[in-house]
C-alpha cells in the first residue's frame, strides 16, 4: 500500500516548550487518519509540519513522496489545507478567493468548480460578500472549499467542522467518507471525539506532544470500547504526564 505521510521521530520545541516530541508515525493511500487530542497537545503543530509551515526541530517528514522540510512549497502545492482559523484575505470576496486560489493552482475549469463548491456547501447567496463579513461558518465552508478545489490526493484538516450546523457537518462527514473511498486521503485533527468515531477508519492520540495510542478505529469498537472511554483511558494513563 501506498504510503502518503511517513514521519518519523518528529519534534518540534519552542524555546523550552516541546510540542510534538520524538512521533513517528504513517498514514496510507485511502485512510481517513484522526489525530486526537486535548486543547494545546501538538496537533496543529503536527500538522505544520506535515505541510512545511513550520520546520521540525529534529526529525522527518515526508507527504507524498517529498521531504516537507527541503521541499516545503511543492508539498503545500499538491495538498488541500483547511486550517483551524479562517483567514481569506478579508478584502476579496468568496468568490474571487476561490478564484485567487484556482489562479494559484492553475484550475482550468474554476468556473465549474467554484459553482459545485457554492451549491454542495450551500453558500452561493455570499458570491459577493466580503470575506471579512462572513460568519464563522460560512468562513469555514470556503476554507473547505480551497482545500478541496484542485482535486487533491491528500486533504490536512485542522477541527473540520467546529463552526458549521448539524447538517452540514453531516454533509461534510459524508463527503470525507466518498472521498477516502475514491482513493483520496484525509489527515484530521480534531478533539471531538464523535466525529473520529464516526469517519475516521485509524485515529493517533497525542497528549503533551506524544503519540500515545494508534490503531484502527475498527479495533476499538470491538473491545466494546466507545472511542471516548478509550480516549480517557489512554490519556490518564500516559506515562509521560
């Protein structure tokens, strides 16, 4: 199988703060990866690293088959990115945001894609509003709409769906699923447990900047554990706290 993110023995410090600490860990073609944790454990900061934001301290880093770290550009070039805070540039508008970034990528067909963005994601009716005037949620529908608008192998979402309704964060669910199916692969962090147990098909757990746990979510629920419980007990027993 096809190994889309390898990481091993990644740490990041900041001064005397060590954020992610010594993880190792790979992600297939096709899975659907969840990396959990509680507020301030590292998962935003794995993620840029994964995606050449930030340079690791110590360690490797590859996606898709580039160094992170020596090629950080091409990465972020061949990924789809949805960020934990939405920041579009606030003086363009939705629509030419998604037309900025389809520049940037080279789309030829923006037009159709923006449209299908725009009516799957229910916000078409804000074409022409500025993106500083946009709620939260409808701010997140267009980070998620830049990450997925080249058609991407691989998608790295930071909290998926933390300012989005009920139902559409059951069509963005739905929509991750399809999409790992049809050989697409999804990095997500997320401290929400439920939306793990219900998509992800493998889930990491990082606590204080360690990986503690890692397996299939199919191995938990047959220990007749919900991922929450399971979540809880990795957590107050990890060693390193």
């Amino acid at each position: 199988m096809e190994i889309i993110i390898d990481v091993k023995g990644l740490t990041r410090t900041f001064g005397d703060v060590t954020a992610v600490n010594n993880i190792s860990l790979s992600v297939q073609k096709g899975e659907l990866f969840g990396l959990l944790g509680p507020n301030g454990s590292g998962k935003t900061t794995m993620i840029k690293c994964l995606t050449g934001q930030l340079k690791p301290t110590s360690g490797e880093v590859r996606v898709m088959g580039l160094d992170a770290v020596a090629q950080p550009v091409r990465v972020r070039e061949l990924v789809g990115i949805t960020p934990e805070q939405e920041t579009p540039p606030s003086f363009l508008t939705a629509e030419e945001y998604l037309h900025f970034v389809g520049h940037i990528r080279r789309i030829a067909d923006i037009e159709s894609q923006c449209g299908f963005w725009f009516d799957f994601l229910e916000f078409g009716d804000k074409r022409d509003v500025l993106c500083k005037d946009l709620s939260r949620g409808t701010r997140q529908k267009l980070m998620v709409a830049q990450a997925f608008l080249h058609k991407p192998g691989l998608v790295l979402i930071d909290e998926p769906l933390i300012n989005l309704d009920p139902i559409m964060q059951r069509k963005i669910k739905n929509y991750l699923t399809e999409y790992v199916k049809g050989g697409g692969t999804v990095f997500l962090s997320t401290h929400i447990l439920e939306i793990a147990e219900e998509i992800c098909t493998r889930i990491g757990i990082i606590h204080q900047g360690n990986l503690i746990r890692e397996g299939p979510v199919a191995e938990i629920r047959s220990s007749s554990k919900h991922l929450e419980e399971f979540f809880l007990d990795a957590v107050r027993g990890d060693p390193h706290a």
